[in-house]
C-alpha cells in the first residue's frame, strides 16, 4: 500500500474532475434540453412564418400581373335607368355589388370613403358630361382565400371597375389575417343609355382582365 501512495494526490484530483464534471453535466443538460426545444419551436414559427409569406407573395404576384397585364377593356360602363339622378344614387348600384361582394367572401369593411370625379381621369378630363367617375377607399380585413376570391369577383363583374391601388400586409398578432388597402374606380353614364350621345371613349387604363393562372 505504501507504493500507491503517492498515487493518492493524482486519484483524489482525478476523483474531483469527474465530480466537477459530473454536476457539471447535470446542471446543464436540462439547459441544454430547454435551449433544443425552445429552438425546435422557433423553427416551426419561422417555417409557418415563410409559408404565409409564400401565400401572401403569391395574391401580390396575381395583383401585380393583373395591373401589368391591363391595357384595355371590353366591359361596359354603368348606366342608370332613370335621368337627373343624384352622385350618391348614380353609384347605388355599383356601390351596392361591391359591398355584396365583399360580404360574400367574409370580408370586413374597417373603413371607407369616397372621392367623386378625380381630376387625373382622363373620362373625368375628355368626357365629364358624359361620365362620372367615384373612387372608393376601403381598410379591409380578410384572409388570403377570401382576398383572391374578391379579385375574381371584381374581375367577372360585368360593368368596369378599376382597381386604382392594393396594398396588403399581415396582422401582426395573427399572420393569416390581411390587412388591406384596396381603391377602386368605379365609372358610369350620367344618363340611361338610350339617352346618352357617347363620345369616343377614352383609354381604359387599369381595366378587368383575366387572372393569371
């Protein structure tokens, strides 16, 4: 035994670097454990995170080829049925399709306002006695289904409808919720049809067109 005892320094060091690191071990792995999982689900956020922005990029995408693509329209221009009808009642039928629209994909209207005859419209500058033309501003809340179903909408209905701007971006408590700017122009003849002597009818610019597929 008297041999081994100078080993006994050497044993006892030993001895305490495997103590130290043995609590060391245990005091970190469950750190470690939380730090994987909380990693783990960082990684799921930030993975629903691009998916949604893949899904947003894409209704921006179809926007940006359906303003691209306008160039002019073969849809006719509203026309009312009686003459020496009022602003608010010339657009009561345009106005009301579009609300009956936006009801009918489930999106919420949050604000709203209007603007008669804008000044930079060429049916405004070349033919205002003929034509009137009303811009509708809306805040509007949606998901993005129910965004690119409104589009369609407002591409198959019959009477011209521009879309002036669209801006959309993600709730930021909730990224499948969109919130939106959308503008539209809505134009139409001050007199019924039969009535009206129309002009020659101005470029449409930012006409309904197909949706790109």
């Amino acid at each position: 035994m008297e041999k081994y005892k100078k080993y006994y320094g050497i044993i006892l060091f030993c001895a305490l670097v495997l103590t130290v690191v043995y609590v060391g071990y245990q005091m970190t792995m469950p750190n470690y454990n939380t730090y994987l999982s909380e990693k783990a689900k960082v990684e799921k956020a930030q993975k629903k995170i691009d998916d949604l922005n893949n899904k947003l990029q894409i209704v921006q995408n179809k926007i940006k080829k359906i303003k691209d693509s306008i160039v002019s329209s073969q849809k006719k221009i509203y026309s009312p049925v009686e003459s020496d009808l009022g602003d608010e009642t010339l657009f009561f039928t345009l106005y009301n399709d579009v609300i009956e629209m936006l009801h009918a994909n489930s999106i919420k209207i949050q604000a709203i306002d209007y603007q008669y005859n804008p000044n930079t419209d060429n049916f405004v500058k070349f033919g205002k006695d003929i034509y009137f033309v009303c811009d509708i501003n809306m805040e509007l809340i949606s998901n993005y289904v129910n965004l690119g179903k409104l589009i369609q909408d407002i591409y198959q209905y019959p009477y011209y409808i521009r879309i002036n701007d669209l801006e959309v971006k993600p709730y930021a408590k909730d990224k499948k919720i969109l919130l939106s700017s959308l503008s539209l122009r809505l134009y139409a003849h001050t007199e019924p049809a039969e009535a009206a002597t129309t002009p020659a009818v101005p470029a449409l610019d930012g006409a309904n067109t197909a949706l790109p597929q």
